[in-house]
C-alpha cells in the first residue's frame, strides 16, 4: 500500500512542477521537468511489485459460494486428467506382474498349456458377451432414450448425459440381464451422438437408433413414459412394454418437459414409487443411469425397497420408510432378510457407488 502512495504522491509533483513552470513564464524549461517527473515516476512505479497490486485488487472482489465450488470441480476434474494415464499405466504394469509371477513357477510345457488354456477362456467369455448383447438387441426388455430435448442442453449437460448413458449400458452387461436400448430423435450431427461416438465407442454397441419420435415407432398403448411429474406410480415392470426415459440432463431442473410432451401426444405416464419407499431430501429427479439401474434391478430380484437402498443415491435420501407395503413381491424372504439390516448400512455402500452430480 505504501508503495502505491507512493506513485500517487509523485505524479502529484509532475504536475505542480508543470503548472508552476507556466505561472512563472518558464516555458522552456517544462519540458525538461516534465521529463524529470516523468523519470522519477517510472523509477518509482520499478519499484511497486505488481503482485502487491493484484493483492489489493484481489482483496475487494471476494468470490461466491458458487464461483469457489466450480474452481474446486475444475481443479478435481484436471488433477483425475493428469493421474488417468499414470493409473492406467499401473493398473497394466500390475497385471503384466501377475502374469509373470505365475509363468515363472511353471516349467515350458506347463507355461505353454497355461497360455492356451488363457486364451481359450479369454475367447469364451469374448464370445459369451457377444451372444448376450445380440439377445439383449433383439428380445430385451425395452428402454428408450427420448431424445427430442437435446437443443435445451448445453456442452457440460450433454457431455454428463453420454456419460450417464454409456454407465447404464454397462450396468445392464454387469447385471447380465438383456435390456434392449433405443434411441429416438437422435441423428449422427447431434452432439451428443458425437460424444458417445468419440468418448465411448458408440458403433460397438448393440442399440438401435432412430430419427423418428418414440411415439411414431412404438404402439401407444405399450408406451409408458417416466415422468417424476406422472401421478401415476409404476407397480411392476413388462416385457411387453416399452419405458420411455428423457435423455435429459437439466441443471436447473425444468419441471413438466417429458409429462406435458407424453401428455400432448395422450401417452400414459408413470413415475417410479419413490414417495412411497424413502423419504427424499429435496427432489425426486434422479440421473438417467440410476432410473435405468433401478429398472434393472426390479426386473432381477422384484422388490421395490431393495431396489431403492442397492440404487438410489445417498444424497437424495432422507431416510428408508421400513414400514412400507411390499405387496405384490413375490421376493418375500429377502425382504425379510432386508429389514434386519439398519439404513445406515445401506446407506454406507451406496456411497461407494459412483454418483454423477448432475441432475437428470
């Protein structure tokens, strides 16, 4: 601070020098005091360290709430980029270890049998996988992603949207259960194409994608849309119906967008029986690939209240209502089970889970 009282008090001498030297007639000379001032300010401003300035400029600006949340996001989001390679580059070196550590205990004729034996198990499962896809593609359960609201999005929107897709495709492998996926609305210049195309080699898998709007593909009276602004609840989940699922991720949480465009077009509407099984924190949206873990996970094991506490985030729940009616389950022992364990527990694996932010 002394040193900017500093620079101020000397261009207050460059100037009375210059007035002075014209009330006395001494035109000749301003010049030369002009230049003298001019020198004694510069030496003086070499001598203010800038990153005083900065500091003091720094210190009347104090950052939001929300500025200093999205400077961490950003600082979390590069420091992952940078240990990505590092960690994959690891996580092979370990393998290559393992590999080796069984290899050197065996002689040559062991190590070849082990090898093939390897490859032969690696070419199973490869053709296992291949078979499930196929049968999800043609005879799964139907999913559809309700494309037709892509333009409302920004680039982070859709960017958390492909990949909330890609995990809820994978889950659907993981779970070994076939889910036969669609998407409608989409075509190949949308961004969000481009980024399951670039970030999650879209043309691998087995899904079927359509410009035409859902309700033009599917007969309507198998149609059921999920919608957290449906009145309805949905009870059970068919193989002969098709789940309508917006691929929308809204941060601001747009209310009626998927309810009002289904009831436009006199769709039934549905929404998940969350109410009625835990008490949430603040909304009942959830991210596309939890709606589409939850789908999975009732079709496996048809309780509504396991489902919940294996799938929901933590931080939308509130607490578990262990009262509620399982009616209709025909799982009733591990329901049972479910009940002598405490929320809390529940709550506790559910953290180790990955939870995308950003709202659906």
């Amino acid at each position: 601070m002394g040193n900017t009282e500093g620079v101020d008090k000397a261009e207050g001498e460059v100037t009375e020098i210059s007035a002075k030297g014209k009330e006395e007639g001494h035109v000749e000379n301003s010049n030369d005091d002009l230049d003298e001032g001019s020198r004694l300010l510069a030496s003086l401003a070499n001598v203010v360290d800038q990153k005083d300035v900065d500091k003091v400029n720094k210190r009347g600006k104090k950052k939001t709430k929300k500025e200093k949340k999205k400077e961490k996001r950003e600082y979390l989001k590069e420091k992952r980029k940078k240990n990505r390679p590092e960690e994959k580059k690891k996580r092979k070196e370990k393998k290559k270890n393992e590999l080796l550590k069984i290899l050197n205990g065996l002689n040559s004729s062991e190590r070849i049998q082990f090898l093939n034996e390897r490859r032969v198990i690696r070419e199973e499962k490869k053709k296992k996988r291949q078979e499930f896809l196929m049968k999800a593609y043609n005879e799964g359960y139907k999913i559809c992603y309700n494309c037709s609201f892509l333009s409302q999005m920004g680039e982070k929107e859709v960017s958390s949207l492909a990949k909330q897709v890609f995990l809820g495709y994978h889950y659907m492998i993981k779970e070994q259960l076939p889910v036969q996926f669609h998407f409608t609305s989409l075509i190949n210049s949308d961004e969000f194409y481009t980024q399951l195309s670039e970030k999650y080699a879209l043309e691998k898998w087995r899904v079927h994608i359509h410009q035409e709007d859902y309700w033009n593909l599917f007969p309507r009276e198998k149609i059921v849309v999920l919608s957290p602004d449906a009145e309805e609840e949905l009870t059970e989940v068919r193989d002969d119906e098709v789940y309508v699922i917006s691929a929308l991720v809204d941060r601001s949480v747009s209310k009626n967008l998927s309810f009002s465009q289904a009831s436009l077009h006199n769709l039934v509407t549905k929404k998940l029986p969350i109410e009625k099984y835990f008490k949430k924190k603040k909304s009942n949206v959830l991210n596309v690939n939890t709606v589409v873990e939850i789908l999975i996970s009732f079709l496996k094991n048809k309780n509504w209240m396991k489902v919940f506490k294996e799938c929901v985030p933590q931080k939308k729940v509130l607490c578990f209502c262990n009262g509620a009616s399982t009616e209709g389950h025909r799982d009733e022992e591990a329901d049972g089970d479910d009940e002598k364990k405490t929320d809390e527990r529940y709550l506790e694996d559910n953290e180790k889970k990955y939870v995308n932010p950003d709202p659906l």
